[in-house]
C-alpha cells in the first residue's frame, strides 16, 4: 500500500493492488462545471505519483458507498479537463466518463 499526497502533502488516497482510492464526499468535491452531469476532479500529481506506484485505476468512494471509477489514462487523457482552481492542477472527467456502482443494503437477515 502506498500513500499518495496532494500538492501540499496531505495524504489523499492510497494505491493498493493497483487502484488509487479516494474518499470524496459530493458536497465538496463535485464540480458542477464540467460536463452536462458534473464531475470528480483528482490532483494531477497524486494521478502521476499514483501512476508510478503501478495504480491503473482510479476509485472515488463516497461516505454512502457508491462508487466512481475510471482508469488513470482516460484522467491524464485529452478527454479529461484540466483546471487550476487554486488548490492545484487537477484532472476531471465528466461523469458519463465514470462506471458508477451504488451503494448494495445489507440483508436483513
């Protein structure tokens, strides 16, 4: 497991068997700017940092347990927008980009 750190060296996720995973709640980190549905946007050099650490894939979790995937190329690619909104350069993919999986219940018994 490898931790990966923003620009300011705060741990944001971690590489595990080839994954980064990100923790992301919606209300602070949708952008509503990208795309006609919204996006995820991932720092730019924790995706390369990531990358280097043999991630592939990249995995958004949010705190209800859905969760968002893509593959670092399609991040770091042409179709990914890349934007500076003063917290650093980061990479978004609007979300028809990402393979949603919502969240399963539990059975009841």
């Amino acid at each position: 497991m490898t931790a990966i750190r923003r620009y300011d060296q705060r741990i944001i996720g971690r590489v595990t068997n080839g994954t980064l995973r990100l923790r992301r709640t919606r209300e602070k980190h949708w952008l509503r700017a990208v795309g006609a549905t919204g996006s995820w946007a991932v720092d730019e050099r924790a995706l390369l940092d990531a990358r280097d650490a043999g991630a592939t894939i990249v995995e958004v979790v949010e705190p209800d347990g859905t969760v968002w995937r893509t593959t670092i190329t399609r991040l770091l690619g042409a179709e990914a927008v890349r934007l500076d909104l003063g917290c650093g350069v980061q990479r978004a993919l609007p979300a028809e980009c990402w393979e949603r999986t919502p969240p399963s219940q539990l059975p009841l018994w």
